[in-house]
C-alpha cells in the first residue's frame, strides 16, 4: 500500500469539506450584514456560498471523497449549510428589510423556515434525471427577486404563500449544473443571470435592455420546468 499516496488523496478529500464549510462562513458573513441593514453585501455573500454549493459536489466526486474521507458525511454538511443560506438568513431578510407588512413579516418568516424543512428531509426531492421535485427553498434568490422587482408587500406576501405551497407540489425545477437536458445552454443562460442580476444590483441608473435580458432569461428557465412538469414522463 503506497501510504504516501493515500495521505495526499486524504488531504484532498479533506480539503473539499473544508471548501465546503466555508460556505458556512460567508453565510454568517451575510446574516451579519443583514443585522447591519447591508442588504446589497448580504446578497454577494451569499452568492458566494452559492457558487461554492454549485461546485463542491463536482469536487466530491472528483476527488472521491465517500471513499478517502468514509467518516465525515458530506451530504449532511451541504445540507447543514444550504439549510442556513437559503433558508435561516433569507428569513432574516424578509424580516429585517420590510418585504413583507408589518403585521405579517415575523408569522411569514416562520412559515417559510418551517415549510422548509419539508425541502431537506424529503427523500424525493430529486428525480433521477436530477431536477427538484417541489420548490427547492432557494429563498436567497427570492429575496432578491423582491429587491430587484421592487415589488410590492402584497405581491411579495402572495409570493411567498404561493411558494410555500408549491413545496409540497410535484412541480419540477431545473438543477443548473447536473441536468443533463439543454445543460449547455443552462450553465449558459445562468452566467448570462449572473452577469444581468450583478449589474442590476451595482447599477444606479436603470437600464432596460438589461432588465429585458434578465427576464428572458427568467423566462426560459421558467419552460423548463413547464416541459419537464408537463410533458415528460420521467420520474
């Protein structure tokens, strides 16, 4: 047994739950900047954890992880952290920034950690072709949805009720880096969200081609889902 090799194999095994973790870190960086009323800095963290989601499972399958690190349970983990950035701090966010009306924002930001739950503990949350089956939690996009739209308390109320039930519904939603389906063109069009939702975010004059862009793009993701609800068969 080449016991030098198997270290160094240990060390990069390692070394992915760590990168992993690290997502922990900018999620707490954003729920401080939530607390601080930073609303623009609470975002960008957690787009940073975001993208670290995005890729540490590539990483775990590239470097083996299950099978050099068999102690350490990165599925929990991820679970542990996405938990906490797509969940617990866009609550706060809800609350803090007065998405929702006064009387109803701390009863809204229950429910949606409650119904959350549901999301990581369902065990058919994927379907074998990987898209989620009900709305995945990803409650850090739609905060910034309401930020980006401007849009009213009602509507964001309306929204999030309307989400909440859809986490118990079948409806189907893309995962953007392991769909197979237009996968491409998805890991296309979500650098093009990137760019678009970026320079909406740091942008102080409006600019409407790129608020047409962003939502062609919301767009097409939106058919997606539509296709692979309605007219695919695959479970």
């Amino acid at each position: 047994m080449d016991l030098q090799r198997l270290n160094i194999n240990k060390i990069k095994a390692m070394s992915v739950h760590v990168f992993t973790a690290s997502g922990l870190v900018f999620g707490f960086l954003g729920l401080l900047a939530t607390i601080d009323g930073n609303f623009v800095g609470a975002v960008f963290y957690l787009a940073f954890a975001l993208l670290i989601d995005g890729v540490d499972g590539t990483l775990a399958r590239r470097y083996n992880v299950k099978d050099h690190t068999p102690n350490i349970d990165g599925i929990i983990l991820d679970n542990i952290i996405d938990f906490f950035t797509y969940v617990i701090v866009p609550s706060l966010m809800i609350y803090k920034f007065n998405f929702i009306d006064e009387s109803f924002k701390l009863p809204i930001a229950c429910l949606v950690v409650l119904v959350s739950c549901y999301t990581f503990i369902n065990k058919n949350l994927k379907t074998n072709d990987y898209y989620f089956t009900g709305f995945p939690a990803t409650w850090n996009i739609v905060v910034l949805y309401f930020y980006l739209l401007d849009s009213s308390q009602l509507a964001n109320l309306l929204a999030i009720l309307f989400l909440s039930v859809l986490t118990f519904i079948p409806i189907k939603f893309t995962h953007p880096l392991r769909v197979v389906y237009l996968r491409k063109t998805t890991i296309f069009m979500v650098f093009l969200w990137c760019v678009t939702t970026i320079s909406m975010l740091l942008s102080s004059v409006e600019s409407k081609q790129v608020f047409y862009l962003w939502s062609v793009i919301n767009l097409y993701f939106l058919l997606i889902s539509i296709n692979r609800t309605f007219l695919t068969k695959n479970t």
